[in-house]
C-alpha cells in the first residue's frame, strides 16, 4: 500500500494573499516552519503531493502558462531545500 499525504499550496504551504489568489511570483511567500515540516515528511515512507486550486484562472487574474510559472518557482525553492516533490 502507498501511503500519501496532500497539502494544500495556498495557506499551508505559502502564506494566503489577503486577495486570496497567488497570482504572480512576487506573492509567494513560503510559511514559517513549511521547509522544517516538509522534511520531516519527506524523512518518513509517505509519498507528498501539493494540490491547489486556483480560482484566479477562473476569473481571468491568473493564465495556465503563469500557474505552472508559479508551481515551477515554488517546487525549485523547495528543491533548493532538498525537497523533491
């Protein structure tokens, strides 16, 4: 059997914008104790998934081409970290 864990991006993994849409780069903003946290995941048999809705597409504030810019820009600082996701 897999095990898996599944974290939410936006709010768990980096900070919520008070618009609550990530919609650029600049609005990332890793939370504390995220890459601590990660790691310990990381440390045990469970595989990780970080899943995200995204509204903003929805509402045109946000393209697809720019959201895969955003998860790109967040999974390489975690593989910075020695977090492969």
């Amino acid at each position: 059997m897999i095990k898996a864990i599944f974290l939410d991006r936006d709010g768990t993994v980096n900070e919520e914008p008070p618009d609550e849409m990530v919609d650029s780069v600049i609005k990332v903003k890793i939370l504390p104790n995220t890459i601590q946290a990660l790691k310990l995941i990381k440390g045990t048999n469970f595989k990780l998934f970080i899943i995200t809705n995204q509204i903003a597409i929805s509402l045109g504030r946000l393209t697809i081409k720019e959201f895969h810019q955003i998860n790109k820009y967040i999974l390489n600082r975690l593989e910075k970290e020695g977090i492969n996701i």
